[in-house]
C-alpha cells in the first residue's frame, strides 16, 4: 500500500512540473481554452491535477493499490502530451 503512495506521489509531482512548464510556455494552443480557465492564470487545471493526485492517492491508501497502474498510465500520457507541447511539435 506505501509504495502505491510513495509512487504516486511521485508522479504527481512530475505531472505539476510538467503542467506547470505547459502553462508557463505560452504555447497558442492554450489561447483555446475557456476564458474562465484564463482569469486565474491556469490554476483552475493546477487544482484539477491535485485533485486527481489527491483521489488516486486515497484510494491507494483504502485497499486500491492496484490503482498505480492506472495514475502510470496517467502520467505517462500526460507526459506525452506535455512533449509534443514543449517540443513545438503541436
């Protein structure tokens, strides 16, 4: 159950770097976004990912440990998406 937290919480910490770096690029993508999303700067989706950080790591710590595979699978698109983003590939 810990190392379904501990890795986790780890990804998620990844996943705020790499979310805040998207926002922080000022890539035109994200000119599409709703304005309500733009009259906090981004943080709306900020919240957004620490609430899905916030339930996998709850429901990890209640007996779903199996729960990592699905936050990896996550993670690992987010990353991806986050790449073509950062590399000027979008």
């Amino acid at each position: 159950m810990w190392t379904a937290i501990v890795i986790i919480f780890f990804l998620g910490v990844a996943n705020f770097v790499l979310h805040q770096a998207v926002l922080d690029s000022e890539h035109p993508m994200l000119d599409q976004m709703p304005a309500f999303i733009h009259m906090m700067g981004g943080r709306m989706t900020l919240i957004a990912e620490f609430l899905v950080l916030v339930i996998a790591m709850l429901l990890a710590a209640n007996g779903w440990p199996a729960i990592v595979w699905g936050y990896v699978a996550y993670s690992v698109l987010n990353g991806g998406a986050a790449w073509i983003i950062l590399s000027g590939k979008a």
